[in-house]
C-alpha cells in the first residue's frame, strides 16, 4: 500500500472531488483516478460513491479514511522523530478561528518567530467543524477555538481559559441614560448578530425570546470587526467575547451593558490530536501561550 495512494485519499475525502484533489497534489485527474483503483483493489472494497459530479465516501471509505489518518500521521510523526533536533523548526499549522486570530496571533506570532526563527508557522482559520476534520486528518497541529467547554476522546486539551460574553452598544445609546438596565432595556432595540450556529448568540437570543423581549435582526455577519464598527457607529447592539473588544473599550468607542439576567462565560481551548507525534516547534508555541492568555482570563 503506497503512501501517496493514501494521500490522495484523505484529499478526495477533503475535497469530495478527484479533479480538485489532482490539482492540490499536483497530479493528473487520470493519475489520481488510478492511485485509488490501485488502493480499492489492495483493499477489495470501494472507497468513493462517484455518482454525476457528487463524490462521498462509502461506509468503507470512511471507515478506512479513520486508519488512513493514523498511517498519515504515523509517518509525520516518524520523520519529525528521527529529524535529531531538539531546536524547534520545520513547520507548525494552526487551526484557528478568525477573531482569536485578528486578537491573539499578532503578539504571539511575533515573540515566537524572534525566539525562533527556524520555525514556520502556517495559519489555517475556519469555524468549529472545518479545524475539527483538519485536526481530525492531521492538516493541522492544533486547533484553537472559544466555544462551551469542549470533550472529545481523541483530542488532548491542553490549554483552557474562560472570557465573558458581552452586549455591546456605543456610548451614544439611550440604554445608558436608564437608571437601572434590564433586559426590558431591550425591548424593539436592533441587533447585528455573528453566525447562526455561533453558542453565545444563541444564549443571549434564547433569553430574549423566553422573556417575550422583542428585538430587531439588522445583520448576520461572521467578521467580529464589521460587527464592532457598526455598534459603534450607534447603528445597533451586538454580543461578541471579551477578548474582541478590548481596545474599543480602552478608547470608549463602545461599552459593555451589564444587565443581571445575562452572565454568560466561554471558553478558549487548544487542542491536539492525541496520535500526533509533539514536535520541538509545537511545545515551543504551547510554551508561549499561557504568557498571553493568562491577560484574557477572568
């Protein structure tokens, strides 16, 4: 069994197409097409449902695509083993969601890379599920979100610190002028909102609607900086973490409304994958994060 049959398995599995999966390994559709006849003929079994233009995984295929990861990973962890060097260098992929990034990677990136300048560092930002099969196919080293406290059996978390969850409005608004502020404060107010599938946006929803508080959705948008110029603007309120706004609120641009019903706490989280070979460059940047997120810690 060929490696490089294997690779370009797990990329057709990323992909759901032959002619893309070609493309990012820099081969012919013909010869990709032919690594995987070759590896459904070791197997005996059929790896893809190839059906018009749609191409998914059979039951086999991802029962195999799980050992096909292990072999994979097997391999990396064999070269980086047997590389000899405990100083770190060579390359370490993150997995990352936007706002951590646009927040964390800047200072962290720049004291890790004059400590350690033999070190590549290869960002990938995505939501929830997109790292999660990344560090699940071993394209990342490390995966990095905010969310509830996350379990699973086959990642090692070795990293967790909490942040509040804050509503947001510009200093303008009428909702400072009250005496006491509750959530009947925001009765008919208009709200931009990040992801439908984002935890906290869901909380803070959820107690407006079971308090029959009616709102207003002006905007669904995923990038944290969008969100935070258009409360400032006085436009609308929004929910965004703690960490997100920390110089808006250094400059006043915008402040935290602190209602008693809503007290809310989320938490970033780094992980690897529990068969992932620790290289010298990963504990290096593992090393460097308590000393930033200790500051982001309530």
């Amino acid at each position: 069994m060929e490696i490089r049959n294997i690779i370009s398995f797990m990329k057709i599995a990323e992909t759901n197409s032959f002619s893309k999966a070609a493309t990012a390994l820099g081969y012919t559709q013909s010869n990709v097409t032919m690594q995987i006849k070759q590896l459904e003929s070791e197997l005996g079994t059929i790896l893809f449902d190839r059906i018009g233009k749609q191409t998914t995984l059979t039951e086999n295929g991802k029962l195999f695509a799980k050992y096909a990861m292990e072999i994979l990973t097997s391999v990396d962890n064999a070269k980086l083993a047997l590389t000899n060097s405990v100083v770190p260098c060579g390359e370490i992929k993150i997995g990352i969601l936007e706002s951590l990034c646009i927040t964390y990677m800047p200072e962290i990136i720049n004291r890790f890379h004059l400590a350690y300048p033999a070190v590549n560092t290869i960002i990938k930002i995505g939501n929830f599920e997109e790292l999660s099969f990344l560090l699940n196919t071993n394209q990342i080293d490390l995966l990095w979100t905010f969310d509830d406290p996350i379990t699973n059996e086959n990642w090692i978390k070795e990293f967790e610190y909490p942040n509040q969850i804050c509503i947001l409005a510009a200093p303008s608004n009428n909702i400072f002028l009250e005496k006491e502020v509750s959530l009947a404060s925001f009765t008919d107010e208009t709200f931009i909102f990040t992801e439908n599938d984002c935890s906290y946006r869901n909380a803070f929803q959820q107690l407006l609607i079971s308090s029959k508080i009616p709102y207003n959705t002006f905007m669904e948008i995923g990038n944290t900086e969008i969100i935070k110029k258009f409360v400032a603007s006085g436009l609308c309120l929004s929910v965004l973490p703690e960490f997100t706004i920390q110089s808006e609120l250094r400059l006043g641009t915008i402040q935290a409304v602190h209602i008693p019903e809503f007290h809310l706490v989320m938490y970033g989280q780094v992980f690897y994958h529990k068969n992932k070979w620790i290289s010298p460059a990963m504990k290096a940047f593992l090393a460097e994060l308590p000393l930033h997120l200790s500051k982001s810690c309530i």
